[in-house]
C-alpha cells in the first residue's frame, strides 16, 4: 500500500520541526545552564582580585587581562596580513593560479585543529625562537589561526565596496594605491571590523592552542615575555583538576558571557554594513 | 573588473604635479602593489610553516619506530618506548562517526525545516542564534559533559560515564552549527525556479523538498559534514573532559576512550625527547587526516558551485 504524500508530509515536517527544536533547546541549554550556575558566584570581588590556592579561592584578575591582551595582541599581527591579503585578492589581480594558491592555503588553514597550532607554536615560537612561554608566543600562534577569518571577512567587505566608487577615484587621477586606502579600505571598515570582533570571539574561547604557547602563569601578565593564562585556560584547568568547581562555574560564565557580547557585536556590525551597501 | 585603474596611474595624472611628486606617487603605487603581494602569502606561508615544522618533528620519529610499530601496534607506554597509536586512531575514528551519527542528521534536519517549513521571519532570528552559539569555548561543551552527560550515561546505562558515547554526543552536539549554518546557505543558492517547478507539476511540499531541492544542494551538504568531521577529529579540549582518555581500543560506546588529540595534549606538557616526537608524530597523523577531510569538502564545495552556475 502506498502512503498518502499528505502523510508523509506531515511525518516529514513534524520530524524535522521535533530535530530543530531539540537543537535549539540543546544549545539554548547549554548556555542557560552554565549562567544559571555562574552568575551567582560572581561578585565584584571575584573580577577585581587575584587568585588564591592556584584558584581555589580569590579572583580572575590576571586571566581577565590574558583574555583581553593575548586577542588584542593577535589582531594587531593579523589585521595588516589579512586585511593586505584581501586587498591584494580583490584589488590588485584577477583569478589565476596565484590566487587560487592563496586560497587554497587559506582555506586549508581555516580547517586546521586549533592543537596542531599548539603544537606549532610550541616547537616555532617557543622553542626554536625562543620566545618561551609568553604572551608573545600566545598572540603569535592565535594570529595564524585567526587569519584566515579576517581574510574572509575582509575581502568580502572589499568586494561590497561598490565598483563605481573606484571608477569615479581613478578618474580623479588617483592611483591603484590612493584608491584603495582612500576610498576602499574606509568604505570597507565595518565589514573588516566584523572580522575582527569574530577573530577576537574565537581568541578568547581557544585552550588548546593558547595552553602550549602562552602558558598558565597566574602572575599578573606585565610584559610581552610574561607568561599569561586566560580565563578559558584557567576554566579548563579549574575543571579538569577539580579545583573548583564554584570558581569555575564562575569563570564560565564571564567566558560565556564576553565571547556571546563579542560575537552579538560581530553580528550587528555586520548587519548594519549588509543594511547599507543594498 | 578590478584592474579598471591599472592603466590610469600612467595616463590620466594631472599635469601640474611635479615630477618629483609624480615619482613619489608612481613608486608608492608600485610599492603598495608588492607590499600587497608579498602580505598574501602570508597565510600559504603559515600553512607550509606549521606543515614543515610538524612533519620535521614527527616524520624522523615515525622512520625509526617503525610505520607499523607506531600506526598498528597497541601499547602505547612511552617510559618502555613503546609508541603504538592504534587504539588512540581507532578511538578518534568511533568518536568521530558518533558525532556525524548525531551531528549530522539532526543539522540537516535542522537546515531543511528552517529554509522550507517555517517563515522567514523565523529563520531570520534562529539562524544567528545558532551562528552565536558557535562561539561558545570548546571547554564549555566539555564541562557540560562531565556535569551532566557523564552522570547520566553512569547511572542509566552503567560504564565510567566519561565515555566514547559521551565524547560523541558532546561533539555531535558541538559540530551542529557548522552542519546547519553551511547547509542552510547551500540550500538557499538552490534557484527558486526548482521548488515552483516542483510545485506546479503537483508534488507536495516535501516531495519538492527531498526529491528536487535536496538533489541540487547535496554536495553542499555533505561538505558540511565533511567540514564537520574535520572539526570533530580535531577537537581536543573538549574530548579530554569527556572521553576518560585510557589507551585502549574501544569495547564497546561505555568504554573510556582516548583520541589522538587527546593523547597530545594530556602528555605534551611533560614529554621530552622521543615522547615528544611521539606526540608531533600522533600531530603528524592528526594533520594528514584533517587535510584529506579538508580536501573532499572543498572538492564538494567546487562540484557544489559548478552545479549551481
């Protein structure tokens, strides 16, 4: 007997409608969970002071600012790369086999498993450079992984720059190099900026990659040789060890917290910027 | 298109500049030009980096243990030189295909049901919700997993708890984003000439769906997966908290498993010597995988845009 294709309608789109909402509900979960647990053992105290008993008691003081300086750090070696990357790709050549080299190692970085960049930032910069466990390292490695996000982003603002801006510059007898850093980069910089807050996003939810190059020092971070441990580092390290586990309920949450602020932000920009070029 | 101002810099400069701000600007124009050039290898010249030195660590040690002894032997205790990484591929490979198992129907569901069957309106909030929560730390899903999910598979199903099954709903779990997020833009390149065809020949809306839409968006699809997969096997922190991490090759899903992430990053931090040259090798193993998973997505992703145009 065949079933009516009414009915498999219906079965189909009541399957399909029960697998998303169960994803969504996992996810939203997740998150609810976490801040649930976390939120109340938050206190100005815990923000503003140093850990105790490797983090037993006391603050995040010193991973607050890990989290905030090694992405800050990342971004400053990233964004001339991936941002004059884009440039070249969309301003400067057409599709060839260079491009399409570029591309290929672009993508095939996005892929890679942020461990492997741990492991190359522990024998690269840590190792054979020299650098030990520092901050430097950190922002370093974080960089490389970070690139290929800020490319993307980059050149796909590039690309919505509108074609007649750079008709109407060259006429005015600007060169290739007045155009793009006087109209296409400034008409570009929401969408660029996106790129930034997404790399930012995914610097400060990395572990693995930060844990073999930036190190889990819990000393105040005071210069670029300065070993540093972000919150993801400690959280990890709070969970994994039992060290707490109200402190690292705690911790997740501000974690959740600041990668969710920094990527609403991403987001908005990004829309405001799609909102203006169409 | 984009070299429509190649040409200009030589003809069109006014003529009341002088020469020598003529040559400060013909050679700064010259210069960005190869500044730029340079700056774009950046990225190729990381990858070949990161390759290089991973493979300069671990390829030397995989030539004197022995393929067979480092790939296919299952003692793996490093104080007695023994490096055998088997269970470890086994593991990543169980892990792995319990993620997709759970991954991915449940993102391509989730893509079908957004792009066909609900408004758009809809779309357009979830849809960057689920983008959001792509950002959240891998250590969050982890600690999920051991706050909730281990608990439960101890006490409903017997085992450890910190299991293969456990690794594997966390990164099913994990890798949904991705699967609904590409997914669903490769199902709205799909023209909507398709689904009107479909629908004026008689088909319902999900006979249009599954017969005509889904067809022309299937490689689009299955890179996700692809994609997918190569988040899975390389997830580490996560896998840690959740797997148990004891060497040994897999029973059954309520055994303790570790993956070869994991086996790097729980030993990387006291190894040295021929121990650490293990663990680049075991990263040397990790990255060839990864790249032949990155490899077909993009083949995928290449058929996909072919089909389209």
């Amino acid at each position: 007997m065949r079933i009516s294709p009414k009915v498999t309608q219906t079965l189909a789109v009541l399957l399909l409608g029960v697998a998303t909402l169960l994803t969504v509900i996992i996810l939203i979960m997740i998150v609810a969970f976490v801040l649930k647990r976390g939120i109340p053992e938050i206190s100005w105290e815990f923000l503003s002071t140093k850990p105790r008993e490797m983090g037993k008691a006391g603050g995040i003081l010193p991973t607050i600012w890990g989290t905030i300086l090694l992405p800050v750090i990342a971004i400053v070696i990233a964004l001339p790369m991936g941002v004059g990357t884009a440039v070249y790709l969309s301003e400067y050549t057409r599709e060839n086999h260079v491009t399409r080299i570029i591309r290929f190692g672009t993508d095939c970085l996005a892929g890679i498993p942020s461990i492997i960049f741990g492991l190359f930032g522990y024998i690269f910069f840590v190792t054979i450079l020299g650098m030990g466990w520092s901050m430097l390292s950190g922002g370093l490695t974080l960089a490389i992984m970070i690139l290929p996000t800020i490319i993307r982003t980059s050149e796909e603002a590039i690309r919505a720059v509108p074609q007649t801006y750079r008709e109407v510059s060259c006429s005015l007898a600007a060169t290739n190099w007045e155009t793009v850093y006087k109209v296409v980069l400034p008409n570009a910089l929401p969408g660029i900026m996106t790129g930034v807050m997404l790399g930012i996003g995914r610097s400060i939810g990395e572990t693995a990659a930060v844990i073999f190059t930036a190190g889990s020092s819990l000393l105040m971070p005071l210069s670029l040789n300065d070993s540093v441990r972000t919150m993801s580092v400690h959280f990890y390290l709070l969970a994994r060890e039992g060290i707490s586990n109200e402190k690292a309920y705690a911790t997740a949450a501000v974690l959740v917290f600041s990668v969710l602020s920094v990527n609403l932000i991403a987001y908005w920009m990004m829309n405001r910027f799609i909102a203006k070029r169409s | 298109m984009q070299n429509l101002s190649n040409t200009s810099d030589q003809a069109s400069h006014p003529a009341n500049l002088s020469a020598g701000k003529r040559f400060t600007t013909w050679c700064s124009d010259h210069l960005a030009r190869y500044v730029f050039l340079t700056v774009a290898f950046s990225a190729t010249l990381s990858l070949l980096l990161i390759a290089l030195f991973i493979l300069k660590e671990g390829v030397p040690f995989i030539i004197k243990v022995g393929f067979k002894d480092f790939l296919l032997a299952s003692e793996w205790s490093p104080m007695n030189g023994k490096f055998g990484i088997y269970p470890m591929i086994i593991s990543s490979l169980w892990v792995t295909l319990g993620a997709m198992l759970i991954g991915a129907p449940l993102g391509v569901a989730g893509a079908i049901f957004l792009t066909q069957f609900v408004p758009r309106s809809v779309m357009r909030v979830i849809k960057p919700m689920i983008e959001l929560l792509a950002g959240i730390p891998s250590v969050l899903y982890g600690f999920i997993g051991v706050m909730i999910l281990a608990p439960f598979i101890r006490s409903h199903f017997g085992g450890p708890g910190l299991s293969l099954l456990a690794a594997s709903i966390i990164l099913g779990i994990m890798v949904l984003p991705t699967v609904i997020s590409i997914s669903i833009d490769t199902i709205n390149a799909v023209p909507r000439s398709y689904l009107e065809g479909a629908l004026a020949l008689g088909a319902t809306r999900w006979q249009s769906v599954h017969m005509v839409i889904l067809k022309a968006a299937h490689s689009g699809i299955i890179a996700s997966v692809i994609l997918a997969m190569g988040r899975a096997v390389g997830e580490t922190m996560a896998v840690i908290m959740v797997a148990g991490n004891s060497v040994k090759i897999p029973g059954s899903s309520l055994d303790s498993v570790r993956t070869l992430t994991a086996n790097i990053a729980l030993e990387m931090g006291y190894a040295t010597g021929l121990h650490r040259q293990a663990l680049f090798a075991t990263g040397v193993v990790l990255f060839v995988v990864v790249m032949i998973l990155n490899s077909l997505a993009m083949a995928a992703m290449k058929k996909k845009s072919r089909g389209a145009a």
